[in-house]
C-alpha cells in the first residue's frame, strides 16, 4: 500500500539498465540511489550512491542477465543500499517484472512506488492479458502458450506460420525467433526453452514496430506519448533480428492513427488496474490499426527521449499518479528525439573513456565488452524523424571510430 501523504526525497532505482530512470529522477531533485547490472560511469553521476553486478564480479555477459539468480543478486546489493540510507521509495527499471520473488523481497526493503508486485504478476500473466484484450475487442496477435515442444507444433499449426516464439521471461527483444515451419520451430523453440518454462507461439504481424508510455490511477490512464522503436538493426551491432535497441520519440503518424492508438491502449492499463508509468508495446498494421502484444509494468528505456520531447520529467509525473491520483496535463511535443544502443559485433576492450554531451550509459575504463553485449547509447535530437534518426546514426559512427582508435 503507498504512503499517500509520504514525503519522498531518497529514491532507489533498480533494474538491468538503471541509468535513464536515475537521469530523470536526478533532474527531479531527487537523491537517487542507482542498483543495476552494468555500472556505468554516468549512472554514478546522477546517483548519490551506486553499486551493479559488474562491480561484485557476477557480470558475466548480457545473454545470461535474464534469471532469478541475477535479479536475486540485484536485491541482495539493493539491500544494502536500502539499510545504510534509508530511502523513501523504489523505482523499478527493466528486469524485475517478471521475477515476483524478487519484488516481494524488494517491497520488504522499502515501498516499490508504482505498480504492486500484484499488479505486475496480473499484467505479466499472458493467458489473462490477452483473454482481457480478447473480452475487450482490444486488436492483438493470435497467441497460445505452450509448456513443451509438441505443444508448441500444435501452437503453431492452430496459429499458422510464420510463428513468433518468445520466451515467457525477457525483456528488449531477448531470443525472440521467427519459425517459418515445423524444422525451424523445433530448433528455435528447443533453444527458447533453455531459458523459459512457458513458451508463447505467436502470429507474425508486420508493421511498425512501436510502444506507448501510459501514466495511469489504478480506475484512469493516459497515454502521454507513442514512440517507434528500432529492432534488430545489424548496423548497431544487434545480431537478434527482433532484438530492440533503440526508440524515435515520437511516433511519427497522422492524428487519427495516434488517436485510434491511443484509445485502445488506454483500455488496456485501465483494465489491468496499473499504476504510475507503464509502456504498452504495439505492432502498427499498414491499415493503421494497433495490435498489442505485451504490457510492461514500469519505466521504459525510452523515459529522456519522452522527457525532452514533452518539456517534463516523467518519475514527477509517475509519483503524482501514484501518491496523488494525479493525471497529467496534455503536453505539446517538441523536437523528435533518437535513443540509439550499440552492441558489440566482436568483443571491445575499453581503452577511452567515452564522452561527449550526447552519449548515455558510459563503460568504465578498462572493460571488457564481450560480443552482442551493449556497449553504450546515444540520445540525439531532430526536426525531423528522418534527420533525428541520421544525427543519431552520425554519433554511433563517431562513437565507433573512438573504439576502434589506439
């Protein structure tokens, strides 16, 4: 249960990548407490104190981040944080939502401001999610959820080919894959089922690929910004060809597209009877029509792009939402904003410090960077999507040549 009337100074951040969140929270005035896996430069910047899994030594590659061993450890080290400083509140970043465990030892630390971990097992829980979506009329892909191999041929033949298969635990795109016929399947499904008990078999849809940032009361929500996302773009790096790594703030459609967006969208947080800010990612069919197909109950990595492009400061907007009730105004967007990741294509030694006004989530000195794992971010403004978009891809470029310089 929040505390309504709490005054709320010290906030601790947690999550795979806590460095946005704590960037927003820090330009807020808060004192920002700062718990994720990398442990970037700038992460401790914005933080009064911060600590990761790659300072204890259990960093061991971004492929394995997705386990209840690794969010147990981020808990363990946010304890620590937690009882020498006494914090009013948590801030959940990616990673958690799908570990309840590993909440319910968080709410005991300090009160998680926004979502319960109830409300996140109700929005994570797939048969619910789209059973609702169903009642509603809410347009989403056809899904079915399958515990083994012959389940997921079933699946797949009920559903159609080409399938999705994701993982029921992940976040940012992590061993999706396309099967586009029973030989494919069974190889990619045996590989998802490494990781993950539940299996979704799920309809390819293409279109654009994009999501919404919801603030919601619990009874009403308000979709205050629709972004498109970059997948799986080899120039960055991203060998998952559904892998995200990166956002356009904002999405760039007509009025009645994004209104269309923005009424089915809302209905669906409304339902879930979430709190504070939340993302709703979508496919954009080339009929304009948005098919939903997953609820994330917290902050998303695209929280600076939304601020800077609406002039506001979301973790204010969130804690008005969840200790006030409190809706926001309607913004006017400014510029379009780009949030662009770089993943290793082979593995990097960080020999330069990476700096400059437009890069975000810095390595350390002296890293190692192993192949596929992210190397750092660059956020980057325009008039335009396509000129937001080149200036962006310009700063990776840069970026590059100060990695590969001696």
């Amino acid at each position: 249960m929040l505390e309504k009337d709490a005054e709320i100074r010290k906030l601790l951040v947690i999550g795979i990548d806590a460095t946005s969140v704590s960037l927003s929270a820090s330009r807020g005035g808060f004192e920002v407490f700062g718990v994720d896996c990398f442990g970037d430069l700038d992460l401790k910047k914005y933080c009064k104190v911060s600590s990761s899994l790659r300072e204890h030594g259990l960093l061991s590659g971004s492929k394995d981040l997705f386990t209840e061993e690794k969010m147990q450890s981020l808990v363990k080290i946010a304890a620590r944080i937690a009882l020498d400083h006494r914090i009013d509140g948590i801030l959940l970043a990616s990673g958690l939502e799908d570990y309840p465990e590993a909440l319910a030892e968080l709410q005991d630390l300090s009160q998680i401001l926004g979502n319960t971990p109830e409300a996140i097992g109700r929005a994570r829980d797939w048969r619910r999610l789209f059973s609702q979506m169903r009642r509603k009329g809410v347009l989403h892909p056809e899904t079915e959820i399958a515990e083994d191999l012959e389940e997921a041929k079933k699946a797949a033949k009920d559903v159609g080919y080409p399938v999705l298969l994701k993982p029921s635990k992940g976040c940012g795109g992590t061993r999706i894959s396309l099967a586009r016929n029973a030989e494919e399947l069974e190889v990619n499904c045996l590989r998802c089922a490494k990781e993950s008990r539940e299996i979704l078999v799920q309809e390819y849809l293409q279109g654009i690929d994009a999501s919404a940032s919801v603030i919601a009361t619990g009874e009403k929500a308000k979709v205050v910004c629709l972004t498109e996302q970059v997948i799986g773009e080899p120039r960055l790096g991203q060998e998952n060809p559904f892998g995200w790594c990166g956002n356009t703030v904002p999405l760039d459609v007509s009025g009645d597209i994004a209104r269309e967006c923005i009424s089915r969208i809302g209905m669906v947080v409304e339902d879930l009877g979430l709190i504070g800010s939340n993302g709703v990612d979508f496919i954009l069919s080339d009929e304009g029509l948005p098919y939903v197909t997953e609820v994330n109950p917290r902050f998303q990595e695209t929280i600076e792009c939304i601020d800077r492009h609406l002039g506001t400061n979301l973790v204010k907007i969130h804690l008005d939402s969840c200790l006030k009730n409190k809706l926001p105004q309607n913004y006017e967007g400014r510029q379009f904003w780009t949030r662009l990741l770089l993943f290793a294509s082979k593995a990097v030694h960080v020999k330069k410090r990476l700096s400059g006004a437009t890069i975000r989530n810095v390595p350390p000195l002296d890293s190692v960077i192993l192949k596929g794992d992210p190397i750092c971010s660059v956020v980057v403004s325009g008039r335009s999507k396509i000129t937001s978009l080149a200036n962006a891809y310009r700063k990776i470029q840069d970026v590059k040549r100060l990695l590969s310089s001696p």
